[in-house]
C-alpha cells in the first residue's frame, strides 16, 4: 500500500493512465545540491483527489482502489503529469508596453541608460498612473489566464510601477481584485523601491524614507503584500538604503525578497542572506563569498533567464550556485522592459540551454523551489497526499521533454483545486 493512502477516503476524482508523474516528494524544504536531481519519479501510476486535495498517489492497481463508480476519471493517455508550476518572481500589474525601447535596446542603447533618461522603468510608471483601476484589473487577469494556460498554477505579483503612495497601494489592491476573480493562485509583493520617481529625481533618500515612513507601514497595516524587495542595483537603489528598506519591512512583519547582483555585483546576495531574505533574484554577477552566504542562510536563489536573454547579458551561475549548496528556482520575471512573457514553461528550455541544468534541476526549480520561493512551500509544488490537487497534464511521454521541445504551449490539462482549469491554451474558468 501506498504511503500515505487513506482507505476510508473515497476518490471524487482519479487521474489514471499517468505514464511518468513527477510527485517532486522530499525533504519538506527548498531542495539543494543532489534533492534536486530528484523527481519522485512514479511511472505507470495513478492520483486520487478528494474536495480538491490529493488523497493519494502511487502505482495504478493501489489508487484505483479509491474510485467507485461515483468517481470521476482522467485518462492522461500515457502522458507527464507534474505539480503546476510556481512561479514566483513577475511584474505583471502594468500597462503600455515597451516593444520601441527593445528596438532601442537592440540596436545598442544600454538598459540603465534608456532608465536614466526618463525611460525604462519610468516609461512604465507613466503608463500605470495614467490606466484606470479597471484597466489594471483586466490587463492583469487576462495575464493570469495566459499563465495559468501555459501550466502555471500559482503566481507571485511585484508593485513598483506606481512609485508614490496612492499608487503603490492602488496596484496592490488591484493585484488582490485580480487575484479574487482568478482561479490561479497569487502572491503579492511590495517593490515600492522599484526605481526612483521622477518627483523625486536627485533626492533618492527622501524617497527611500517615504517608503519606510508611510508604503511600508500602509501596506503591512492593510494587509496587502506577503514579501517586500528592492532593486539593489547601481544607480537605483545601493546597499544601504536596500538594508534599511528591508529591515523596516522585516521589523512591520513582510518576508523579503531581493533583486540582487543583476547588473553590477554590489553585494546584494549577502545583504539578502544577513536579512534572512527569502529569496535573492537574479544574482547573474554574484561572487563566490555571496553564493556561500546565501547557502548558509537557506535563501532560494531565484534565476530569470529570460531577463538575460532579453538584456543580451550573461547568465546566472546556476551550477555553481547549486554546487555551493544554494537551492535554485526559475521564475519568468514577466515585466514588459526585461522580460516580455506570461510563461514559465517558456523558460524551462531556455534554462536547461542557457544556464546549464539538467531536465531534472530545471522541473524541481520550477516547481518544489519556486514554490518556496513564493512562501508557498508547504502547499505548491508537489504531489502527495494531502496536498492540493494542482496539477498539469503535460502534452509530452517523458518529463525531459519539456527541457527539449520549445515554443508551443505542452500543457493539455491544468488543474487547480481538482478542478480543470484550462485545456489545450484555453481558459475554462475565471
Ligand atoms: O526584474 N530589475 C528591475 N525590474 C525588472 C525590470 C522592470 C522593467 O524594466 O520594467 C527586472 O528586470
Ligand atoms: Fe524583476
């Protein structure tokens, strides 16, 4: 008998004719080193849901036990199913977008200096304050569908395109609006330190202490965002106003995240691991005394190789960062300078090309690890008994074809809850 089966419990939903589930089952935390070669791979098997929570998993003779003839059934024809995927770094709550500045950026104008002169970030924040909350509100839905299509089930969502205090909590009371009208699960964070305001231009400390004056405490205070982060970049904000950001989140009760060593290495994956950040992002110019700090503090790493791609930089040392014992997630960082997507599945066969990591480092550091990156550890991104049934059916005989084919949509199934979702790119629900 399956570990973790409950007999008494009856199945309202069985998925059976799984040719590879990847469960992800493992030590309760954010994998490192060797766990991340892990799958929890069961072939031939079968999963039983019960009121939208996985009853049990294992070999198809012992889970079809649960079903009677009440029972719903899936036949997944063979296919991949694995958790729905997590992805826990994104800006998606803008408006406008910025395909004129990519023509720029492609033609050689750097991105902090399209940032200096009034654009980047900035153009962004123009077109934000000037959308109505409405506008905002169906923007963001219609990217939560286009990501829960794709395969992702849960989502974490940055402000830092609003740049005052109105603005920052109205993109966050937005997210929280698209968020009750979604199925796709979402997290929501406060970047009020996205980029310095225009209003504010040459007087960056009297922003940062806006933010730790009035943001910080009005967001906590209403309950609007689980994380706080900084761009921790040069000429944006540096070290010392990042720490003091951070601790002044941390002391009102918000977990942390950082954009960290993006650009320039300034220490920001130490600063992240002094704070006992959750996560430390992007880290494409990390040093080897940040890796080993953030592998004693357990911080996830959370790399976007999307942004390089789209920035024409370098890439993350993903396996160095897992050799120093860091775990690593992947995350789209869905924003419309750096990286113009909704998909995390786009990004599992640019990372298994551009940062070096095999099928199986790649599908635990979009899963399990991204999970925990979001503070959604303890409920995402993996498949066991008790759990909830958050799953995809993958378009795909063999996980480690997600790491190889790109570019069309694989997910055939997705469900959340133990309800399906969207089919074959469509959105049932929302
Ligand atoms: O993660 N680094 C800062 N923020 C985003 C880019 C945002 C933008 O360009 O609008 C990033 O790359
Ligand atoms: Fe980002």
């Amino acid at each position: 008998m399956t570990a973790g089966m409950h007999m008494e419990t009856r199945a309202d939903l069985l998925v059976y004719n799984i040719g590879q589930l990847c469960t992800m089952q493992g030590p309760d935390r954010p994998r490192r080193g060797a766990e991340m070669d892990d799958v929890g791979l069961l072939r031939h098997a079968a999963m039983a849901v019960a009121g939208g929570k996985i009853v049990a998993v294992g070999p198809e003779k012992d889970v079809q036990a649960l079903a009677d003839q009440d029972t719903r059934t899936v036949d997944a024809g063979g296919r991949v199913v694995t958790p729905g995927l997590w992805d826990p770094h994104t800006h998606l709550c803008y408006a406008g977008s910025r395909e004129e500045e990519f023509a720029w950026r492609l033609a050689g104008r750097g991105y902090l200096e399209i940032l200096a002169s009034g654009g980047g970030i900035l153009s962004t924040v123009r077109a934000t304050r000037a959308a109505s909350d409405e506008m905002l509100v169906s923007l963001l839905h219609k990217r939560f569908s286009q990501a829960l299509a794709s395969g992702t089930t849960g989502i974490e969502v940055k402000s830092g395109y609003g740049l005052s205090t109105v603005d920052e909590l109205r993109m966050l009371r937005v997210i929280r609006r698209a968020a009750g009208e979604h199925p796709i699960r979402v997290v929501a964070t406060f970047l009020g330190a996205h980029a310095v305001p225009p209003e504010f231009q040459g007087r960056a400390n009297d922003y940062v202490q806006l933010v730790i004056d009035e943001m910080i405490p009005a967001v906590a205070g209403a309950h609007l965002a689980e994380f706080c982060d900084v761009f921790c970049e040069e000429g944006v904000f540096d070290l010392d106003q990042s720490r003091q950001i951070l601790t002044h989140a941390r002391a009102a009760g918000l977990g942390l995240k950082v954009h960290a060593d993006e650009i320039a290495a300034m220490g920001g994956a130490e600063l992240a691991a002094e704070l006992g950040a959750t996560s430390a992002d992007h880290l494409i110019m990390v040093s080897p005394e940040g890796m080993a700090a953030l592998a004693r503090a357990g911080v996830v790493a959370v790399l976007l190789p999307g942004t390089s791609l789209t920035l024409g930089s370098r890439f993350a040392p993903a396996r160095e960062l897992i050799a120093a014992g860091v775990p690593v997630a992947l995350a789209t960082d869905g924003n419309p300078g750096t990286s113009p997507t909704e998909s995390l599945q786009a990004v599992v066969p640019l990372a298994a090309r551009t940062l070096g990591l095999s099928p199986e480092q790649v599908l635990t550091a979009a899963t399990v690890n991204a999970a925990w990156a979001a503070g959604r550890g303890e409920v995402g991104g993996v498949l066991a008994a008790g759990r909830p049934a958050d799953f995809v059916v993958w378009d795909a005989a063999d996980y480690r074809y997600l790491s190889y084919h790109y570019g069309s949509n694989l997910a055939r199934e997705v469900y959340i809850r133990g309800r399906l979702v969207a089919r074959e790119g469509v959105m049932l629900i929302g």
